[in-house]
C-alpha cells in the first residue's frame, strides 16, 4: 500500500483524529438513538432540532475522513496501515497496539451508527408513509366508480 502523503504536522494527529471520531462516532449514536425514540413518541420539535444535530456531528465526521483520504489514500484500512507503520518498532508497541484498537472501536462505531441510521429511517418512512394513508386514504379504496 502506498501513501499518498505524510499526515503533515505531528504525526501524532492521525492518532489524535481517530480518538475525535470514535468520541464523534459515540455522540452521534446516542443522537441517533434519542431520534428514535423521538420518532417513537411523534414528537416533531425534538426530531428537527435532532437532525441539525446529528447533521453537524456526521459533517465533523466527514470532514476528518475527507482529509484523511487525501493524505493517507482511500483503500479500506488504509489508516490502520500507516498508523502502523508510523508507529513501528519495539519503541512503539504499547502506542501501535493502543491505536489499533482504537481503529477496531472505530469501524465498529461506524458500523453501529450505520444499522441506527437505516433503522430509523425505516421507521420515519412507515410513519410518513402512514401519514399519508391517513391524510389521503387508500388510492383502491376511493377510487370513484
């Protein structure tokens, strides 16, 4: 695998931008799962200004991942790799094997984050779809004769 780029400035900032995402990453699931429940009691207020939220944190997210890429490559693991490398040797073994597990955590966040998201988009859409019905009728029910 090759890389793109050095992380400019401290090396230590890859480290310190997967530590920001696993901590954005638990923030945006306890958002996703307060939107659920939200969504659960119909309440309009706490959905919108949830939304602006879980917007900005994804956005923060995205943001760090984008800049990532453009230093370090797009390949999946490609982080993982070249903390690795950069953290090489004996000299680093407790930081190498800390910020592997940090990258562990990581994709396991994002994947958590990624189940809430199309569980509670189901959801939004059965209510909006219900909604619909409700407010229109059934189009085979009402169909003049």
């Amino acid at each position: 695998m090759t890389v793109k780029g050095s992380y400019p400035g401290n090396p230590r900032q890859l480290l310190a931008d997967v530590v920001t995402d696993s901590v954005s990453y638990r923030k945006l699931a306890q958002l996703l799962e307060d939107q659920f429940a939200a969504a659960l009691r119909l309440d309009t207020t706490a959905l919108g200004s949830l939304a602006k939220a879980i917007a900005v944190e994804a956005d923060a997210i995205e943001l760090r991942r984008r800049y990532r890429v453009e230093r370090i490559g797009r390949t999946p693991g490609a982080a993982l790799a070249f903390g690795k490398r950069l953290l090489a040797g004996d000299k680093h073994a407790a930081q190498r094997a800390s910020f592997i597990e940090r990258c562990t955590e990581l994709k396991a966040l994002a994947t958590r984050c990624q189940v809430l998201t199309t569980r509670n988009g189901g959801l939004l859409a059965a209510q909006y779809e219900a909604m619909q019905r409700l407010m229109h009728g059934e189009r085979h029910i009402y169909v003049p004769a």
